[in-house]
C-alpha cells in the first residue's frame, strides 16, 4: 500500500480514449508513498485538519485552500516520524501542499493503492 502525489495545474482530467483535453499533471512523486501512507493512516480521525480524510485506498483530492489548511499539520507529522523513510516522505509532501497552497487553482492529488 502507499500513497503517491501528483500536482496539477488545474481540476484534474484523467486520459480519456480519444480526449483531446491537455494533461494536468506538473509533476509527481513515488517515491515515498508506503512511507506517507503509513503516517497518515495512523492520524487520529475527525480532527480539525485535512490530512486524516486522505483515503489510501483511493484518490483524494486537495484544492489550494484545503492544502493550505494541511501544511498546518506537517509540523504534528515530523513529530510522528520514526525514521528517516517517513522524515523524508513528510518533506516532499511539505512540498506538494505548499506548492499548491500556493499557486492559484492548483489541486494536489493523493494517489492510494
């Protein structure tokens, strides 16, 4: 199980057969998706944050103010952090949320299994 990242420019289009729609997707990580997956299944349910509804499961979607909202939360993650695997996947997630945060209509993608 593991959970990947995909930043997207705009509202996410998934390929269609014959879509003449562009691509979203400025950029996505693997790489740390079993480590992420393990973190935030272990989030405490029905908090005031936003990470915690990320399915693993499924693909869950962040808008640039829901984002904002979890890169509140990154700091409560390093807490949690047991090595460097799950240290580096909270970093590169830290990453995805403010670069979506951050860039007006922008959504950031959570990938499950």
């Amino acid at each position: 199980m593991g959970i990947d990242l995909q930043l997207h420019n705009s509202r996410p289009q998934w390929p269609r057969r014959h879509s003449r729609r562009k691509p979203t997707v400025v950029r996505q990580s693997h790489e740390h998706g079993a480590a992420l997956a393990q973190l935030i299944a272990e989030l405490p349910a029905n908090t005031s944050g936003k990470l915690w509804m990320v399915d693993p499961y499924n693909d869950t979607v962040f808008n640039e103010q829901q984002a904002a909202v979890a890169l509140g939360e990154i700091p409560d993650l390093l807490d949690r952090c047991t090595d460097n695997s799950h240290t580096e996947a909270v970093r590169d997630l830290a990453t995805y949320l403010n670069d979506c945060a951050t860039t007006p209509g922008s959504y950031l993608v959570f990938v499950g299994d």
